[in-house]
C-alpha cells in the first residue's frame, strides 16, 4: 500500500480530522509483511501521531496484525481499519468520542465507500484504475475539505442499503478498550485466508447480536476505499466461496447478515447528504 497508505493516515491526522489535536488521540499502524515495510519517520510528515509497528510473523489474515495493535493501543476508545486503505471523513473520529458517551458499552459502525462511480468490484472491470482515482482525488481537492470525497464514491457492498439501514459489517469499529479486552480481541484468530476472510462480517454480527451493548452508526461520516489490487475489493474473481466455507467450518453454520436497528448518531452537510438523494432515487427505479 506504498500508494495508499499516506493519503489514509492523512485523511485521519489533525487537522483534517476535526476538534482533536495531534495530542488527543493515536494512530497506530501495523506493517503485516510489506515487501518495503514503511518506517516511522516516512509516515511522520503526513500524521506525526502515528506509531509504526511490524508484525512480528506477518500472515495472509490481518486478524494477528489488528490483535498486535490493540494491545499497543493507549486510548480507552480504540477503533479499528482492517483494511489500511481506507480513507476517513473528516469528522469520523470526533463523532465516535462523542458517541462513545451515549452507552456504558457502546458499539460504533461507519458506513464504508468506494471511491469512483461503482463498487470497484464491477468499475475495475470497465478501466478503473489507480491512475483514474489518483485524476479523481486530485480534482476533488480532497485535502482542502475531505468531505469532498463523497463527491467522488459510491456506497460499497456491504453498505448497499444506505444511511438508515445496518450494514453488513463497519470498516471503522470503535469499541471501548474493556470490551475489546473481554473480547480477546474480538477479531477470532481462526479466520486464516487472505485478507481475513469474513473475519471483520463475523465480529460485526457477534456485536449486533449482543443486546447488552449499544449499537450505533455513524450519519454523514464514512471510510473511503482507494482501489489497490486488494483480495476481496478488488479481486476479478470473487473470493466469496472460499471465505464461506472458512466461516463455516469455524462456525458450524451459513454466514447471515446482522438484522438490528442501531441508533443513528451525526449530521449531514451538502457532501454525504447527496447520497441520501442518490439513494432514494435509485431504490425508487428498482
């Protein structure tokens, strides 16, 4: 991800990220066996609260990787990418703090995007490319206002059925560091295939089903998908047969989409609110 990686901890250091200081929170990377892992001082220049760990026996699944840094981790609020290349809204972080205080156990989803037009499952397959999305961010001016990244995205798979509805999994998860401890991590070690297979579905669906906690979802804040050859996003063949049998074989049952009605928690402004209108038209032509 020597693309994608600079613009991600951009998009979540201050001050994009609004209302904190590069004093109120950490980034936390872990290197899951780079060919040129990044150092320390080349990530510095794009967030200087970053901190750069190595796995120490990188594997195709993530899952030991994300158990490394949650460990590592300082905040009582600790949140979760499993997927480096996702870029955030530039008021995810400040919402999820103030989400956080609206239950004893909360638990926080985003919505997830693709940057272009399409899911980037079916747009690489009609000449999306890296080269198409780096034109596309530069014309957005991104930098200037990252909510501008919604002008150039479109809901991903999982968040298909828009803002009001809980999606298939969050690619930014926020639990307080007690219950990721009472989790043992949360993301189960068994889940080995590339990319972690359905590891981030089945956690999101353990914490849906749990009616002890608060599930809430994030309105008018998301994470971007950058396009980067990745094994589920971006794969030309889907991988969804090989994850299911995985989650099979560790759950002894069909992976099943979590069905719960989460407390809606933000604001829209002129950006994320175009998909609302985005969204109703198209469901209307259905």
């Amino acid at each position: 991800m020597e693309r994608e990686l600079p613009r991600t901890l951009k998009s979540f250091s201050p001050p994009m990220q609004q209302g904190l200081s590069v004093d109120d929170y950490e980034l936390i990377v872990v290197d899951n066996g780079s060919r040129r892992p990044f150092r320390q001082q080349e990530l510095e220049p794009f967030a200087p609260n970053v901190r750069v760990l190595d796995a120490p026996d990188p594997t195709p699944s993530p899952v030991a990787a994300i158990h490394q840094g949650l460990v590592a981790a300082k905040g009582e609020l600790i949140g979760v990418c499993i997927d480096g290349a996702r870029m955030a809204s530039p008021g995810l972080l400040v919402n999820a703090l103030a989400a956080s205080q609206l239950h004893p156990k909360p638990v926080i989803g985003t919505l997830a995007f693709h940057l272009g037009f399409k899911v980037q499952m079916e747009s690489v397959l009609e000449g999306y490319s890296q080269e198409v999305e780096d034109t596309l961010l530069a014309r957005c001016d991104w930098e200037k206002d990252g909510y501008r990244l919604f002008q150039i995205s479109s809901f991903a798979g999982s968040s298909a059925e828009g803002w009001f509805e809980l999606p298939a999994e969050a690619n930014a998860l926020f639990l307080k560091r007690s219950h990721w401890r009472d989790l043992n991590g949360g993301y189960d070690i068994r889940f080995r295939t590339p990319g972690g297979g359905l590891a981030n579905l089945d956690l999101w669906h353990r914490l849906a089903e749990d009616a002890t906690s608060g599930l809430i979802m994030l309105l008018g804040e998301a994470t971007f998908h950058q396009v980067h050859g990745g094994v589920a996003t971006n794969a030309l063949e889907s991988p969804w047969a090989e994850f299911s049998r995985e989650y099979r074989a560790i759950r002894g049952v069909e992976y099943k989409r979590p069905v719960r009605r989460p407390l809606l928690y933000g604001a829209f402004n002129a950006e994320s609110a175009s998909h609302i209108e985005r969204f109703s038209s198209s469901a209307s032509s259905r």
